[in-house]
C-alpha cells in the first residue's frame, strides 16, 4: 500500500468513527443556528462605521464566511482534535507502532481527516446559508459569490486549524488543557491583529480580504478604520446601503492564502518530527519540555509499566492468614469526609508544584489586592488555573475505565456529589483570598455572586462530562465565558462577578438556576450510565 493511499484510510477510518458518535449530531443543529442568527432580518453587518450592504447572496456569504470562519478557526481545534489521544489511550497506537505505516504516513492521515471533518462543517455552514437566502435574501441567486469566500478562506484555515490538533497530540505538555488555552488565547490573539490591520491580507482568516473588497465597493474611506468597523450588531442605526458583488478573486487574493497553508504544513512537519510513535519513554522533545515544566509524568507512567510487567511474571500465593471480613454499605447517598477527601485528591493528583505556588500567589493577591482588582482580575486568574481540575469531572471513570467499579458501588450517586463538593472545594479555596476582602468589605451581593459562581463552574463540567465523555467540551465553554464574561465585560455572561453591573443586572441568579439545572441533567446522565 502506497503511503498517499495509506494516509487516506486512515483519514476515512477516523472520519468515519467520529459520524458515527451521537455528540456530533448537534454540530448541523448549531450551525443552522448560527447560520440563521446571522442571515436574520435582525442582524447587520456593519462596514466602516456606516456602511451595510443589500442583502444578496454575495453579501450573506461574505457574512456567514466571516463569522463562520472565525468560529471554526477558534473552536474547530476543540471539535476535531482527539484521535491520536484516543489511539494512545486505547492501546491502539501499540499496534500503530509495530505496523509498517511511517510516522509521517500516520500523522498526515490523521490531519486529512480532521480537514475533512471540518471541510464537512463547512459545507453544511454553506447550505445553511443557502437556506438563509431562500428565507431572507434578495436578488438573483449566486452560488459561487455565496460559497467562494468558504472556499478559498475557510478552508485554508481549517487546515491550519487541524495541524495545530495533530501538533498539540504530539507534544506531551500540549495533550491536556495546557494545549487548549494556548490554542484558544493564541486563536483569538491572531483573528484580533487580523482584524485591528487593515493591510493584513494573508491573516489566517482572511477578515482584510472581505473586509478590503466591501470597503472598495462602498467607496469608502479605507483610513477611516477603527476597531471597531467591522462590526455584527442588530442595531445599525442610520448607515448607507451598497451593492457587494462578492471578492474579486485575483491572484493577489489568492496568494493571500499561501502563508495560512504554508503555516499548516510547517506545523504539520513539527508535529512529525515530535511524535514518539506512542513509545512510553520520552523523546528529546518531550524531555526538554518534560525539563522546563517539571513534568516527570512519562517517567512515572515508564516506572508503573515497568513494575506491572515485572509483577506479571511472579507468581504469588495469597498469604493464608488474611481475616475476610463482610462490609456493610453506608445507609445513605450523601458522601462522608473519607469519600470527600478522596475525590479531592483524585483531582489534585498530578499538578506540578508551580500550579500549587500560581493558587496560592492568587489567594494571596486577593487578600492584597484593591477589591475592584481582586473581582476583575484576580479572581478570572485563580479560576483559570481551576480549569484542569474541572474539565476532568465526568470524564475521570470513562478515561480511566473505572466505570464498571464505581457504578456498580452501594451509593453511587454518592460518589457523584463527592467529585462536585470536591470541584467546588477547589473554586473556593482559588477564590478564598478574594472572598475574605469581599467579606470584610461587607461586599455581601458580590460575595454572592461569587459563591454562586464556584457551585456553576463544576456543574457545568461535571453536566458536559457525563454526556458529552470529553473534557474538551467544557474547556471550550468555559473559555469562552471566561473571557467574553469577566474579562470582557459582557454582563450577562459574566459567572463570576467580577464587574458591579453584573450584579445589578441579575446575573448571579441566571447562574444559580443554570447550576441547579446543570446538576439535575449530571444526575440524569449519571442515572442512564448506571443503567446501561
């Protein structure tokens, strides 16, 4: 077999795997979601600060492209990345290993098939927009200037996009949550530039090229361009409409796209020459990294198998005078302190001393800090650092094939409430120096708030999972509430109080019915496990 026609199997093999999970059925539900959000009579686009244009099928595939893109180039990582995870967890990539496939062969395939999971999403979000226009367009119909802006600036970025996840499934400190901020925050740092310069063309996303065009067909001033000129809103106010025919697609637009590729390939050749071939010993790269975040995990994991192999081959005879004696079953469900402490433990286990020395410098930083600073950047910073802990939630028996023994235990719901109190334990204990100056600040509604807000966050992962069975999931949410609500200041979404009209809004109570309904869907997922 040819190493093209092998890269290709192994593409289809994983394209194939994913349409078959039920979680991916929600992706075609979503994007006609957003699809129609943006093609609605109540959403604009505005250029410029003052321009929109008539709503053709150019224009709402200019519209859809722009935001379609920038959802995907954002949060397509966490949609596609997980294969070479799940091969190294399921014991797969031994065979991988001693099967004849190179290294490159392997890699590459598994990039094809995150490109076609995504080229996939992005012929759907297509459709959807041909749906839009049927509905709420006006004009002949073009296909090509609706679906040409998908196809020569969304796709490129995919392909970005998937060798970023192969690249962070190569990398051993890059495999956890580590590899998801990076991604989500180095993602918004670049479609940020992206859009701020209006002379950067070759941006990863392409906004400048429809931006440019749109600009040139409204005549208007390009200099006039503030950061906030490109702008989706549903109240335009008074603008001037314009016809936009679509991008003109020359070579200058075209050759726009080729540092968006070359990135990807240059990734991509990265992520080869990182790759271990699932080796449970280190490689240079992953001891350098191993070296500079104190990370002796593959050392640990080397150790544990070495000792299991030498303890297969001994053999033992069960010493003869061990008292057997019955246990009898706690008569309730609600955790006890030895169970609490466990689970607490459990999510503890394995954060290197510089994530214990970041809390505690947090909770000290919120004993000293102002109060308005200790609520708008403290607290987002000590909750942060909590998001390796709670994306594990709901997914810890399924990773670690446990279910069979802790859902066949006498309470396990039980067992279910001492992971949450453990979540919550580590989002008050973050936030306990910014507690205490809310405290004797006598700042009781924000102190509130915040309560309410440590009882949200490990709802939300232990809810997204139980039914999802991935921790990416959550990692995705809670970023994108983190930085959209705290940091941002969008009040509604802003689950920790960090800013006063969060408060006066009524926020915190949106958020404490999102808990409880949260924990109710936890306890039904954990019901349907058990019974399965």
């Amino acid at each position: 077999m040819s190493a093209v026609r092998a890269a290709v199997h192994v593409a289809l093999a994983d394209l194939r795997q994913r349409l078959r999970s039920p979680r991916y059925l929600v992706v075609p539900l979503l994007i006609a979601w957003v699809a129609q959000t943006l093609t609605s009579e109540t959403t604009h686009l505005v250029v410029a600060g003052e321009y929109t244009g008539i709503r053709n099928a150019a224009w709402f595939g200019g519209m859809v492209a722009t935001m379609g893109t920038f959802l995907l180039f954002v949060f397509g990582f966490a949609l596609v990345r997980g294969a070479v995870t799940r091969d190294r967890e399921t014991r797969v990539g031994e065979l991988v290993a001693t099967s004849p496939v190179r290294d490159a062969t392997y890699l590459v395939g598994r990039w094809l098939g995150y490109i076609a999971l995504l080229s996939l999403v992005t012929a759907l979000l297509v459709l959807a927009t041909v749906g839009g226009y049927a509905l709420h367009g006006t004009g002949t119909f073009d296909l090509w200037a609706l679906a040409s802006p998908f196809v020569f600036l969304t796709l490129p970025a995919m392909a970005l996009v998937a060798a970023a996840a192969v690249l962070a499934e190569t990398v051993r400190p890059l495999r956890g949550t580590l590899g998801s901020v990076c991604y989500f925050f180095g993602a918004i740092a670049l479609f940020t530039a992206a859009s701020l310069a209006t002379s950067l063309t070759y941006g990863p996303t392409g906004l400048a090229v429809i931006r440019n065009s749109m600009v040139r067909a409204a005549s208007a001033d390009p200099t006039a361009f503030e950061s906030r000129s490109f702008a989706f809103t549903d109240d335009p106010g008074s603008v001037t409409t314009f016809v936009w025919q679509g991008v003109d697609w020359g070579l200058t637009e075209l050759l726009s796209r080729a540092p968006t590729l070359a990135a990807a390939g240059l990734t991509l050749a990265v992520a080869i020459v990182a790759f271990d071939r699932f080796e449970p010993s280190p490689g240079l790269t992953d001891r350098l990294a191993g070296v500079l975040t104190d990370d002796d995990s593959s050392q640990d994991d080397a150790a544990s198998a070495s000792d299991a192999t030498e303890a297969g081959h001994r053999y033992t005879t069960p010493p003869s005078d061990v008292d057997l004696t019955s246990v009898t079953p706690a008569s309730s469900g609600v955790p006890n302190l030895r169970v609490l402490t466990a689970e607490l433990r459990l999510a503890l286990r394995g954060r290197r001393w510089w994530w214990y020395l970041a809390v505690g410098s947090c909770v000290v930083g919120g004993l000293l800090a102002p109060i308005d600073a200790a609520r708008g950047l403290v607290l987002p910073g000590a909750w942060l650092l909590g998001l390796p802990v709670w994306s594990e939630l709901g997914v810890r028996e399924q990773r670690y094939r446990t279910a069979e023994l802790v859902f066949t235990a006498p309470h396990p719901h039980g067992q279910l409430a001492a992971v949450y109190l453990g979540g919550v334990a580590v989002a008050i204990v973050a936030a306990g120096g910014v507690l205490v100056t809310l405290a004797t600040s006598g700042a009781l509604a924000a102190l509130g708030a915040v309560l309410v807000g440590a009882l949200f966050v490990p709802a939300l992962g232990l809810a997204s999972g139980i039914w999802l069975g991935t921790p990416r999931a959550f990692e995705v949410v809670f970023l994108t509430l983190w930085y959209l609500g705290p940091m941002n200041a969008v009040y509604t979404l802003d689950f920790v109080g960090a800013h006063p009209e969060t408060i006066a809004r009524g926020t915190p109570l949106g958020v404490a019915a999102a808990a409880v309904m949260l924990l109710i869907a936890a306890v039904i997922g954990r019901s349907r496990q058990i019974g399965q």
